[in-house]
C-alpha cells in the first residue's frame, strides 16, 4: 500500500511539474506580448523568450528585447528581431559642384555643349553615337537630378 | 511606379550581374539606380540594357550610376581615352595646368583614389598629377 501510494503522488507530482510550465509560459507570453510594440511576435517555452517580427530600426529591436528580460520568469531571450531595411536616399550634387564636375566630364566632348541648371545637365550639339554611352557614364557619376539629353547622333 | 516597370529589365539585369549595395528609388519623374559592379564588363553590360530600353538616353528619366569597385591593393592603372594622350594636372579639375601626359593604353602608377573623379597618379617618366579616373582602367 505504501508503495502504491508513494507511487501515486509521484505520478502526480510529475505531473503537476510538467503541466505547470505550460501555463506559467503562457503567461509570461501574455505579459510580454503587451508590452511589446506591434509586428513582434513573443513565443515562450519554459521560460525562453523568442521575438520575432520586423521592426523601425536596432533601437527598436534592443529594446524590444529589455522589455522581455525584465519579465519575471524568462529565463533567456533570443532575439530574432530584423530590421526593415531603408532606402538610400537620392543625393544629387549642388549646383557649382555640379557645373565644374560637367565642365570637366564634357570637355572632351567639343561638340557637346552642357548647361547646368537646379540639379539638370541639359546637353545640346551633335554627338557621335559610340562616344554617347561614354559621355552619359560620365554624367552619370556626378550625381546629377536628371540628364536632359538632347543630342542628335550622328 | 511606372519607371519602375519600364527599367525592370534593367534592374533585374543588375540584381543578376550581382550588383553590390544597390539602390533603385523613384523621385520626382526620374529613376535613380546606384551600386557598385564587380568589373567593367558588367558596368557596361547595365548601360547596353539601358541603351535597350530607351535608346540613345533621350528619354531623361533615369540616373544610372554604378561604379566599378576597386581592390585596395590595385597600384596601377590603364590610359583607356579614345585614342589620345591623357593630361595629368596639377590639380583635381580641368581648370588645373597640365603638368604631363600619359599615352593612350599607357600603364601607369595609382598614387591615391581619395577622389572619385580624380585620381592622383605617376607615370613611368615620375611625372606626378591628377588625371581624369573615367579614362584609367584599375589593373587588378
């Protein structure tokens, strides 16, 4: 009979162990996921927190990862956060450096004349068609707003 | 994203060509695309595309910069002008005074790449000055 009993409570013991993680995980993962900005997305299992999601910026994600830690219960977190990448902005040279860095691109040109204005190589003249390609990489380098190209092949 | 659409054949070829650090944006009617290439070939294989696509440039709605990347370690380049003699200059910027010239097809030394448009060279002759770096070909 002892036995049977002591048997007993450990069966039940054991399994008051293993299905206590469960609820314990789900609220941890309740707690955090509240407190965490929108598009991340907690995960819990026995005590290990998992992020995941796409978010603004490193700040973002380092601290969506504090805000986990300081949750009582978590044991650790792994932070598979990434961040959303962001568009290079268009650079486009001003208008001096723009003018000298054309006056030197096109001077090999002589039958291309080039004009500068806001940003916009305006080209005018004749050009023969195998040195356009070199010319327009050329221009193309300087960081111009556009090539206004009205050049007539030869 | 209309442009988007008519240079796809453009950016498709570049993402193939393996492009490093591209960026393709729209802003106000025009297309910006910049990156790096690998080599030359590849630089004009783009401008062949693009060629394709709107021939002859006449079109205006595209800024196609990519540049050719360049090992660290590469000391000497290539003369690659049309045919005649590359001037070197005192200074960066065709308002400098010619301090020499180095002969179409001439390889000479890579002194310093700080400026993009001007590098500062040598030529075997030690005449020291500032050349235009669209007309050297880096020699890896």
């Amino acid at each position: 009979m002892k036995t049977t009993k002591l048997l007993m409570s450990m069966v039940i013991a054991t399994t008051l162990f293993f299905v206590g993680c469960k609820p314990k995980d789900a609220a941890i993962q309740a707690a955090i996921q509240a407190k965490e900005a929108a598009g991340i997305t907690v995960a819990v299992t026995k005590g290990e927190v998992t992020l995941t999601g796409e978010v603004d910026d490193e700040a973002t994600k380092a601290k969506a990862a504090e805000i986990a830690k300081a949750e009582k219960g978590v044991k650790s977190v792994i932070n598979n956060l990434t961040v959303k990448p962001t568009d290079v902005p268009v650079v486009i040279a001003e208008d001096p450096t723009l003018i000298k860095n054309v006056a030197d691109a096109t001077k090999d040109f002589p039958t291309v004349k080039a004009e500068v204005k806001d940003g916009v190589v305006l080209l005018t003249g004749e050009i023969k068609k195998a040195s356009l390609i070199t010319l327009m990489q050329h221009l193309s380098a300087l960081k111009p707003k556009k090539i206004d190209n009205k050049l007539t092949v030869k | 994203m209309a442009l988007a659409d008519k240079y796809k054949a453009l950016t498709d070829a570049a993402t193939a060509a393996g492009i490093a650090d591209l960026a393709v944006r729209e802003q106000d009617g025009v297309l910006y695309i910049d990156g790096t290439a690998a080599d030359g070939a590849t630089k004009d294989h783009l401008w062949e595309v693009y060629n394709q696509i709107d021939p002859n440039f006449t079109s205006g709605d595209l800024v196609l910069n990519v540049n050719v990347a360049i090992d660290a370690a590469v000391t000497h380049a290539k003369v690659i002008t049309e045919s005649s003699n590359l001037n070197i200059r005192k200074g960066p910027g065709t308002d400098q005074p010619i301090v020499g010239k180095a002969a179409h097809g001439e390889v000479i030394t890579l002194v310093n790449r700080s400026n993009d448009l001007w590098w500062l060279v040598r030529t075997n002759d030690g005449e020291e000055g500032y050349c235009y770096a669209q007309y050297l070909e880096a020699q890896s």
